[in-house]
C-alpha cells in the first residue's frame, strides 16, 4: 500500500481538542474509515485524546486518594475514583513503573489498592506473553452455559435494552470507548453467566470498543468474571446496581419487575485440563540493547507509541514508523474511536520527529529495512519480528521483570515475583 500522509498535529503542540480532534477524525475516515466497524460515515472521537501531552497531563494531575473507597462507583459520575490512566498505560504514552512511582505519596491504603490493580495489569501481560492466543480459550474449566434465570428475553439478547443498567452501561462503551471495572464486569458477567452466551464474543464485543483494549487485560477480566479463569463466576445482580449506580434502578422501566433481582445460578462445568500455568519462564525480552546496531528507524506499534518508549527515547532524531495493521484490523473491525486516538498519538509525535505512516502487511511494508524496536510481550509481535528482525532491539520497561513464574493465579503470580515487587 502506498504511503499515507501524517494524521493533523495538534494545532498547539500540546493538546487535540476543538477542530484538531475534528480533522484527526477526518483523517481515519477518509484513510482507515473502511476498516471500521461504523463505516467511514460513522467514526468519531472516544472519551479520551491520545497523545503524549494528554498522558502526561493525566499523570501529572493522578490523586488517587479515597481509590480505595471509590473505585468501584459507578455514578454519579463525578464520585467515581477510577484513575483513567488504562487507555495511555495500554499503548505505551505511559509505563507501569512510572505510573507506580506516581502515586508513592497517596495515602498508605489507596496507594496500596491501586498498586494491586498495576500489579493485576503486570500480571495479564506475564500471562498472554505465556500463553499467547490460548489466552482466548478456558484456562481452567469447561464453561456450560446456565440456564438462563429471572424474566427477560434472553435468547440473542445478552445485553438487553429494555434494563437500564445495561443499556446505559452499553451507551458509554460505545459513545467514550471506556469503562470503570465495575461495569465491565457488569457486562461480562450478564453476557456469560446470566445469559449463557459465548464469553469470547462478549470478550471481543467490548475489547472492539476500549481505548485500552488488550487482550492480556481483556480477556483476563472476562474469564476472571466468568469463572473459567478463577472456579467462580462473578455474579452480577439488582444488588450490585443499587450499591454502586442506584439511579440507574430509580429510572428503570424494569424497576417493578426486574430480570436480574435474584441471585444468577451459574455452573461452569466439569474441570478440564488447559493451557500449563505452572511454573515455567515466562518470555521477558533482552535485559539491554541487542543487535548489531546501524537502525535507521524505529518501528513503532500499539504498545509502543509513547516518547519514553526505549527505541524511540534512544535517538531523539531517529525516523519512526507505524504500520495500520490491515489485515488484522479488516478481521478485528474495531470502532473508529480507537483508530483516531492512535492517529492523534501519531499526528503529536509527526510534529516532533519523521513518522512514516503506513497501511498494509506489516511484515511486507517494513520487510528490508534496519529498524530499532523494543520488545513487546505480545504474542503477534515476536511473530512478525522474527520476518523483520530488528536489528537494534531494546527491553521492554517490565514492572516486575517475568522469570521462571507460576501464572495459575494473580495470587500465586504475586506470590512467586514477590521479591521482584517493587517497594
């Protein structure tokens, strides 16, 4: 595919609001608009501006304290302590360790809660450079979908209209590409275990419109709440809804005859043998910089967009390049919102250096030519280096660098990398 013209730069060099959002969002539609699952009429711009200016504001302005208390509200929405920081931690604007060193002054019990949920993040990562796409099978049990309990339509219908609490949940994924964990578990659990239908759809629904969509932390969560990664399904109710949202009860045409007011029933089957989660090396990447050297451009990749991005951070005047993965996303058919944030992040960093831009096979587009990289533990990644072998190979910024680890479980995940926490 031929070359495709930088994404617009922030008019001010710092920020993509106003009518630079309008012509980044002009740029998919007329360049990767077909790829998305709206059409190129259809794309809009997420809840969140990407870039490296709009991450380090986020971090710059992180408070995490009352996180403990918080986190888990879903509205109003301005009491709600989600941290927002999962959309510029997912593609590399900021990494796992910088953002744990922010929040070293929070109060001892929000510091403590928060760190927990990088450590989780840190742990998907582990797990899927591990695994690989095995990760999208059960990891430990054979899920038999239950039958459906309540009143509703649940046939074709996993998420219903008619209930506000989904509907409403449903609303924000696709309007700002983001969720609090709450809801996303909301989610899974009403398209898995009430429902009964496919958890990997569901999984592949919701990861199509996240920001921060992965499939480490993605599917994760999805089997986490399921119960097919942990033995216990995560049962969602019109409890969980007036705790954490009650409003969304109050205005409820359901309010009087609620599908969800009872407990789900869920049985996930019998124990299966999956994927071997006992200890074993997890793959982790060059400690330093490997390769014979003479790069004459970074390749960039979702993962690795930010300025601090070891390979880009390396040389300051070194050409980029970032290849729209054609194949995978005419399969993926993700929503535009998640295109355009990665163009705003490109259009930033064309006003700082050389970025090329291109459409195609990424094996084919860069085949040939020296680049710089840093290691990424995905799966797909290592595959297409391997055709493109980097000939400047930089690590990857673990928070708790992978070894010879058990990923069973986060806990005894946790458990094993103990000593290599960091304090």
């Amino acid at each position: 595919m031929p070359l495709l013209p930088a994404p617009p730069s922030p008019a001010d060099g710092a920020s993509t609001d106003g009518a630079s959002t309008d012509d980044v969002t002009s740029w998919v539609a007329a360049h990767l608009g077909d790829l998305t699952r709206e059409g190129p009429d259809g794309v809009a711009a997420g809840a969140f501006r990407g870039g490296q200016a709009a991450a380090d504001a986020a971090l710059a302005a992180l408070d995490v304290t009352g996180y403990a208390r918080d986190r888990s509200t879903v509205l109003p929405v301005h009491r709600r302590g989600a941290s927002r920081m999962s959309p510029y931690i997912r593609h590399g604007l900021l990494s796992l360790p910088d953002v744990w060193a922010a929040v070293a002054d929070a109060p001892a019990r929000d510091r403590g809660k928060y760190r927990d949920e990088l450590l989780w993040q840190e742990f998907a990562r582990h797990l899927y450079a591990r695994v690989g796409r095995e990760l999208g099978q059960d990891l430990q049990r054979a899920q038999r979908a239950p039958a459906p309990t309540g009143r509703g339509p649940w046939a074709g219908d996993p998420w219903p209209e008619s209930m506000n609490c989904t509907a409403t949940v449903v609303e924000e994924l696709h309007t700002d590409g983001w969720l609090v964990n709450q809801t996303r578990m909301w989610l899974a659990s009403q398209w898995g275990v009430r429902a009964g239908a496919d958890w990997r759809v569901g999984e592949s629904e919701m990861y199509a419109h996240l920001l921060d969509g992965s499939r480490a932390a993605n599917r994760l969560g999805w089997q986490w709440t399921v119960g097919t990664g942990s033995g216990k399904a995560y049962g969602f109710s019109r409890w969980q809804v007036e705790k954490r949202a009650p409003e969304l009860c109050r205005g409820c045409a359901l309010a009087r005859a609620c599908p969800i007011e009872a407990w789900p029933d869920s049985d996930l089957g019998r124990a299966v043998p999956g994927p071997d989660l006992g200890r074993a090396p997890v793959p982790a990447g060059p400690e330093t910089v490997e390769g014979p050297g003479g790069a004459e451009l970074v390749w960039l990749t979702a993962e690795s967009l930010g300025t601090g991005d070891p390979a880009l951070a390396a040389d300051d005047d070194r050409p980029a390049v970032f290849v729209f993965d054609e194949p995978l996303l005419r399969r993926l058919r993700l929503s535009g919102k998640r295109l355009v944030f990665l163009a705003e992040t490109l259009g930033e960093l064309a006003a700082q250096r050389p970025v090329e831009v291109r459409r195609g096979v990424v094996a084919e587009e860069l085949a040939g030519r020296p680049l710089a990289a840093t290691w990424t533990p995905v799966p797909g990644w290592s595959r297409i280096a391997a055709h493109l072998a980097p000939v400047e190979l930089h690590p990857w910024r673990w928070l708790v660098r992978p070894g010879t680890t058990s990923v069973r479980s986060f806990s005894a995940w946790r458990r094993d990398s103990g000593r290599a926490v960091p304090r």
